[in-house]
C-alpha cells in the first residue's frame, strides 16, 4: 500500500466477500458487545481471522489477551485460542479464512 492510499476498509479485502480459491473455506462471525464466543481447543488453528467491524479481543489458554480493531488480518496459527470478545461498544463482524479439511472454527 502506498502513501497515497488510504487504509483499506474491509470491503477492499478481496477474501472477505468474493470467491474464494478452490480448497479455502470462508466463516463469518458476529458478536454483540459484551459477547463472548468460546473455542474448542485447535479450532483455530491454521486460520486467518480478518476483523470487519468493531473490536475482536482473542484470549489465548496461556492467559494471555490481545485486542484487535477493524481492519486487522491474524494469522492464529499457533495460538491456542480459549476464547474471542467483543469488548467494544459496537458489534463485532469478522471472517475467517481455512483450508478445507483443516479444523473450521466454530459456526457463526
């Protein structure tokens, strides 16, 4: 992205609404704020998570948590994800991306 470009805003990320190559598996998850949507151990793992709107907080089994705002592309390979929140005050829209036949995130 160049200096004379704007941020990109989530309509401009070609996964997040257009077809997706053959073998990728595309999930859209909706919170409320103050929702909180728990994770089966590895359902995570492999995925690109790409947050629309709102503010995704990821917590992690090893304790740790992390904030993410609209816009941000995460790669949860390796993070063992518990748990994603919406702390924010608007409802959070994110879509995450896999490979078919590697572990799917939890339905919407």
């Amino acid at each position: 992205m160049g200096p004379d470009r704007d941020d990109p805003t989530p309509h401009d990320l070609p996964f997040v609404d257009r077809a997706l190559p053959a073998g990728m598996h595309r999930t859209h998850l909706a919170l409320l704020p103050g929702e909180r949507r728990p994770s089966a151990p590895g359902a995570w793992e492999g995925a690109l998570l790409v947050i629309e709107s709102g503010t995704a907080t990821i917590e992690c089994r090893a304790g740790g948590r992390r904030s993410f705002t609209a816009g941000s592309i995460l790669a949860l390979t390796g993070i063992d994800v518990v748990a994603i929140r919406n702390d924010g005050l608007e409802p959070l829209l994110a879509v995450s991306i896999t490979r078919t036949g590697e572990s799917e995130p939890p339905d919407r």
